[in-house]
C-alpha cells in the first residue's frame, strides 16, 4: 500500500460562512496534528461533505445556512451558540442577551439535531458580552478554537441538555431581530441606546440608526463619557420610495 496514503491524517470539516478568526483551520491542523478543510458556501459544504468520511468531525463556529438532516445525521456535526443552553435557545443570542442585561454569558457547543439548538452538549465556556460586537465574536472565535481543540484532543463524548418544564424553556427561546428594531428613534435611556449600537456593531450587522426624511444615521464604536455618548457615524442619502403600480 502506497505510504502516503497510510500515514494520511484524519480530515475533519470547518463551515464558516462569517470568518471572525482568520486561518483558524491551519491553527487548528498545528494544534491536533489533524487535517482541517474549510468550506464558506453551501456549495463548499456540499463538496466538503464528499471528502469526508462518515462520522468526521464537522464544525460551524458560525453558519447562517441550514444544515441539512442528511448532513447531521451522517457526520458529527457540532454547532457553537452563544447561550447556557437550554436557556436562550434560537435566533440572534448576543443581541437577545444583552438587551436582557445579561453581562456574561456561556459558547455551549452541542450537537446538530432536527430540534433548534437541543442537541446534546460537548462543552462550555465563559465569555464577556463587554464591548462593540465585533470584539465579543472575535472573542468568541479564540474561545471556540480551543473548544474544538478540546473536542477532538480529549474524545469528549456529549450529554444531554439539561430538563426544563415547557413553559420555562418557552419563555427563554429567543427571535431573531430583524433590521428595522435596529432604529434608535423609540430607545427610551442612553444605556439602552449604548447597548443597542454596540450590539450590532460588527461587519454585516445592520448598525443602530436614526433618520430624517432624506438620510441616514447609522452608528458605530460607541463610547460612554460620562454622561455622554460618543460615537462614529455614517450619513447615507435615503432613496426615494417607487411609486406603486396601480
């Protein structure tokens, strides 16, 4: 048998449609002696998922696509959410959490299953929910690095969610937002304003805005000066609505 095929290293899978830690795959190749292939589209998980052999390591630090049952239910599909699970299951955790006034939080990284974020967990870990958005995920992508490093270095076997009662675990399930709650004109106190610019500062967030009848004001790097704020600001002419069809 050809040498380099016996010594060939063990492939596992990193979907990344948003990338907050660049090259996180060849850090993670140093740090396992495993190979890590990265796919950023659903087109590249498709392909990915080819390479792979049934029961690979497949992680998503963060993927906005669904996974496909056909996927999770032949590799180990393991998802981060950035919630203690069972808690704040769903859409938008950062955003839900910090407009709960929640100052830290748990990354429970869990298996993928048909049921929104029930899978059984691996691990958690701690993370700061201080500071512009941006900075938290890419926090949060050192964090889950090494929780993958965890995973596949220790074997860890994942268990089962903890129980709640139906209506607890209801009332903890979040929604994503959508971009129009990103306008500041109803945020009734500063620290809610300070907590919903800083919330959705990061690149591809939809930034906290207000507007007059022909502009914009979209704003970022928001600061506390006592009893100011201080922020950057973008100013983006509105286009005129098209007139209906009748």
């Amino acid at each position: 048998m050809n040498q380099e095929l016996e010594t060939k290293k063990s492939i596992c899978g990193l979907a990344q449609s948003k990338i907050w830690s660049p090259n996180m795959e060849k850090r993670l190749q140093e740090k396992t002696g495993l190979e890590f292939y990265l796919a950023k589209t659903s087109a590249e998980l498709e392909w990915l998922t080819q390479t792979l052999e049934s029961g690979s390591y497949l992680f998503f630090p963060h993927w906005s696509f669904k996974i496909p049952a056909a996927i999770y239910n032949k590799y180990r599909c393991v998802i981060f959410h950035m919630t203690d699970l069972p808690y704040g299951r769903g859409g938008s955790p950062l955003q839900n959490l910090i407009m709960r006034g929640h100052k830290e939080t748990q990354i429970s990284a869990l298996r993928c299953v048909e049921e929104l974020d029930a899978g059984p967990i691996y691990l958690k870990r701690p993370l700061s929910l201080e500071g512009r958005a941006q900075h938290i995920f890419e926090r949060a992508a050192e964090i889950i690095e090494e929780m993958i490093v965890d995973i596949v270095t220790q074997s860890l076997i994942p268990v089962p969610q903890a129980e709640l009662d139906e209506t607890a675990l209801n009332s903890s399930v979040f929604k994503r937002r959508r971009p129009e709650e990103s306008d500041l004109s109803n945020v009734d106190t500063l620290e809610k304003m300070y907590d919903t610019i800083r919330m959705m500062d990061a690149e591809g967030y939809p930034l906290g805005y207000l507007e007059t009848a022909s502009a914009r004001f979209s704003f970022h790097h928001v600061e506390k000066e006592g009893d100011e704020l201080v922020a950057r600001v973008k100013i983006t002419a509105k286009q005129a609505e098209k007139p209906k069809t009748p």
